[in-house]
C-alpha cells in the first residue's frame, strides 16, 4: 500500500511540474518580451500576464509539496486566462470584429514578427499554455476524486 502512495505522490509531482514549467516558460517570454525586446503589451496581454505569472508562484510550490490542494487556486486562475486567451485569439483570427483594438499602434503580440515556429502568434502560444495547464489541473483534480 504504501508503494501505491508513493506512485501516487510521484504522479502528482509530475503533473504539477509539467504545469509549473509551462507556467514559468509562460512567465519568462513574457518578461523578455516586453523587458528586453522593449514591446509594450495590448490590454489583453495584461489580463492574461495578471492570470499567468501568479500560476509561476503557486504552482512551483505546489509542485514542490506535491500539494494537490492548489487545484482550488490555480484552477481558476488558468480558467479565466484560457478564456481572455480564446478572446484573444479569436479577435486576433478576425472571428470577433470588436472596437476595442487588441494591441496598440506599434509592433506588439499581432505583428508578424511576433511569431515563432512559421508563424505561431502569441494570442495562440497563451492559449495554448493556459489550456495545457487546465488539462493538467483537470487530470489532477480528477485524481483526486479518486
């Protein structure tokens, strides 16, 4: 039994540092970005950084305590960033005509040497960080019930 605690613990750990790592990878080119390649981010960036960079924190703890417990606070964090991301995404993809501009008059997170990998835009590297990190939790939560 206590071989299956063990797994158990070990699982945990893994989930939540595969969560913390795409959270502090999230944080970190985030920073570069806007720290050193000067770009200021849009409004929708912000909302999302504020989501994102608390999860860097509290899932590195979690993660080191294997505390399964920060589902109730990470959760929703990663929640509402997966949703300001899909809105994002979804303005940035021209699915949403809205008044409001998503980023502002220079180069920003639109631009289209704000891509990686052949053209990956940052509205969709965050919502698909804030979605893998969901998924995570999710698998977590889960496992919990069980």
């Amino acid at each position: 039994m206590a071989l299956a605690k063990n797994q158990s613990n070990d699982n945990v750990w893994w989930l939540l540092s595969a969560a913390w790592i795409i959270a502090l990878v999230s944080t970190l080119s985030a920073l570069f970005i806007g720290e050193v390649l000067g770009q200021t981010p849009c409004v929708l960036c912000w909302y999302q950084r504020i989501c994102m960079f608390p999860l860097a924190v509290i899932l590195g703890i979690a993660a080191i305590r294997s505390d399964i417990k920060v589902i109730w606070y990470a959760l929703p964090l990663s929640l509402i960033g997966t949703a300001i991301a899909a809105y994002h995404s979804l303005t940035y993809a021209g699915y949403i005509t809205t008044p409001i501009i998503p980023c502002g008059q220079t180069t920003s997170c639109t631009g289209s040497n704000m891509t990686i990998l052949g053209g990956i835009s940052l509205p969709y590297l965050s919502l698909a960080a804030f979605v893998a990190i969901s998924l995570l939790l999710c698998i977590l939560f889960r496992k919990s019930e069980a």
